[in-house]
C-alpha cells in the first residue's frame, strides 16, 4: 500500500500569483499612507507656507513646538478628553451589551436605538447638539426654565466646555462599543453559565469570572481603536466650540487645521502632524505592552 504524504508543498519562489493578488491592496497603502507621511515628513523639516517654494529649516518647527504655549494646551486636552471619553464609553457599552443579551422580541429595537447615533456623520450629531447647548434656544436650557433652575452657558464656559463634548462624544460612541462587546459575549460557551449556575453563582460572579475575563480580547481591541479615535478627534471640536472659549477645547488634529488651512504655516503644521504620529505610535505601543497580558483565555 502506497504511503501518502502529509507535508504542505512549498510555495514556489517564481510563483507571482500570489503577488499579483496583494499588489492592488499595497498600491493603496503605499500611495494613500506611505508617500503621504514621507510628503509630511519632509515639509516638517521646512518653512512651508503654499506662496514660496519650501525652504529647508531642520529642527526649527520641533523646536518651536515645545514653545508652543497652544500646542502644549492641545496635548493637555487631547489626553484629557481621551481619559474622560474612552473609559466612560467602554463601561456604558458593556453594561448595554449585557443588558441586551437576551431573547426578546422589543431587544433588537433598543439595540438600534443605542447604535442609530453611531451610524450619523459626527458632523449631524455635533450641529443637534450645538442646538441643545444653545444658551438662548437650546433645549437642554429650556429644560432648566421650565423646572426653575438657571440656564448655563454651556459651551461658553471655560469650565464646562470640555466636558460637554466628551458627553457628547460618549453618547455617540457607546453604541458602536456595545455591538462589539455583543459579538465578544455570542463567542463565550453557554456550558461556563450553566456550570456556574450548577455552583450555585449568582449574575454578579457570573459576570466578574466569566464574562469579563472572556471579554477581555474584546475590550482590549476597544481600548486600541478607541484610543487612536480620540487622539484624531477634531469635528465636534471644530463645529461646537471652534477650540475655545479660551483654548480650553482645542486639540492637536484642531491645532493641525488651524496653523495650516488658517495660518497657511504648512510646514510648522506637517511637525505638529508628525508628533500626533509619534503620540499615538508610542501609546498604541505602550498598550500593547502592557495591556495585551492575559488575553489568552482557556476555556477547556
């Protein structure tokens, strides 16, 4: 009897089919993001401004940044808005997906009420919600009047500014975490519940040793996407606030469009582009450093 053979042949060296099949998808990536962030590159290290040809300037524009008394406001902001959107979204969307697990006929319309935020332009959402914020017709003030409380000025507050967008920002989120710790919770094993219920496990030890553990993959995937979100946030920044009142919602992408589509700097706006970068380089790095420990579950 003739003895098979279980080895995988080996792919040819002058095979090119399979370079052929990936060449579009790297064709995009190399003139899409590769020959952009070499072009910026490059204008960092000049004095670009769209009337003279760029003149080469080295370190000066990085220099400069760490001069910056806005720049420096920006990082401060960027990280503050991150700490106060990411954490909040990530609990609320959790707590919804847990909530909505479960068979019902009305389930499936609270989760498209939760998500439908999600699926509209951050630019539709930030125009409704400057009108709730508005101090003279909004309708969050209206509210206030109609219950005897004094009306505030939301967005005009220095104090407040800030922490209503990141209300915002979470409102329009928490929905886009939910369906996705929902996919996480459809792969935990049925069998780990019932054992659990066998043991006598109240919902509560339920969830702390099986379902958050198991949704650890999940909220570290989360954790990553959320993080480079919020470092390029600029849409709301830019319609409800303009980065004020006084610098106190300004952001680094909001610092970016504002020295280079305002202020014509181009190159000084290139830098700035390169250090958001390096920011979001290092904290995704850091993450998975220290963040990715534990994600191997055994389920056997």
């Amino acid at each position: 009897m003739a003895k098979t053979s279980n080895t995988v042949p080996k792919v040819r060296k002058n095979d090119n089919c399979a370079y052929i099949m990936i060449l579009p998808a790297y064709l995009v990536f190399t003139i899409f993001i590769l020959v952009p962030i070499g072009i910026v590159i490059y204008y960092s290290v000049t004095n670009f401004n769209l009337y003279s040809a760029p003149e080469f300037v080295g370190m000066k524009n990085y220099l400069t940044m760490f001069r910056d008394a806005d720049f420096l406001i920006s990082v401060k902001n960027t990280l503050l808005y991150t700490l106060c959107t990411l954490f909040p979204q990530l609990f609320l969307g959790l707590m919804l997906a847990v909530m909505l697990y479960r068979k019902s006929k009305l389930i499936p319309i609270f989760r498209t009420a939760f998500y439908l935020p999600n699926v509209m332009s951050m630019v539709c959402m930030s125009m409704v919600w400057l009108w709730i914020y508005d101090p003279t017709f909004g309708l969050l003030n209206s509210v206030l009047k109609y219950f005897g409380f004094s009306v505030k000025q939301w967005l005009q507050d220095p104090k407040m500014a800030m922490f209503c967008v990141v209300f915002m920002s979470i409102w329009k989120s928490c929905g886009y975490s939910m369906v996705i710790f929902l996919s996480g919770l459809t792969s935990i094993p049925d069998s780990l519940y019932e054992a659990a219920s066998l043991d006598g496990a109240g919902g509560l030890k339920k969830f702390l040793y099986i379902t958050w553990p198991m949704l650890r993959p999940t909220t570290f995937f989360l954790l990553v996407t959320g993080i480079v979100n919020s470092f390029s946030v600029f849409e709301q920044i830019n319609i409800m606030t303009a980065g004020g009142p006084l610098n106190k919602t300004t952001t680094i992408v909001h610092q970016i469009y504002r020295r280079g589509f305002l202020e014509f700097k181009m190159g000084y706006a290139s830098a700035l582009s390169v250090m958001l970068l390096l920011f979001s380089i290092l904290i995704t790095v850091l993450v998975f450093r220290f963040g990715s420990r534990g994600q191997d579950v055994d389920v056997s």
